[in-house]
C-alpha cells in the first residue's frame, strides 16, 4: 500500500482544495458585496450626513442649510470631516463583520 496508505492522502488533499476554492468563492462574493452595501454616518446633530460604500467610496454628503454659517466656516468643515470618519469607521466595522470569518486571508 505504500507510506501514506493508498490514496487516502490524495482525497482527504482533494478535499482540502475544495474547500479552498470555496472559501475563496465566498471571499469573492463577500467582497461584491460590500463594494454595494453603504453606510451613512450624521454629525452635528443631523446637520451633516454622509453615505458611503464599504470600500470607502463616497456615494452622497447632506449638508442642511442652517449648518451653512458664513461667520463660522470651520464649524461646517468640522462637522464634515467627523461625519466621514464615522462613515468610514462603521464601513471598517462592517468589512471586519464579513471578512473577518476569512482570518484575514487575501484582505
């Protein structure tokens, strides 16, 4: 029968490419579908909202009228820039949620 007793290496190794395979078929799809799903993040109160896609890409930024103060520039820059960095904060949350049962494999 040889070393490995017959060919019961070759299919437990089959098996494992499957396995492979599919896991690298499920990675693919997780990827799509992030690359689709969007999260939105407010700041301010509502006065800022801004939506984006799991890989960050910026799909709409809300900005209400009343946050438009000519006198106070910086407080509307303020309230956009922490309105990304929570979108972007629950986008890495999400991709975490999805990817995170790949252990990191091909991220």
């Amino acid at each position: 029968m040889g070393k490995f007793g017959g060919f019961g290496g070759m299919g437990n190794m089959q098996q494992l490419m499957r396995q492979a395979q599919q896991m690298q078929q499920d990675m693919a799809k997780a990827k799509e579908e992030l690359a689709e799903l969007q999260v939105t993040a407010v700041s301010g109160g509502g006065m800022v909202e801004v939506t984006m896609t799991c890989e960050k890409k910026l799909v709409s930024l809300k900005i209400k009228p009343e946050a438009v103060d000519p006198d106070d520039v910086e407080m509307l820059e303020d309230l956009i820039i922490a309105a990304i960095n929570e979108a972007q904060k629950l986008a890495d949350d999400e991709t975490e949620k999805r990817m995170g049962a790949f252990g990191g494999l091909g991220l």
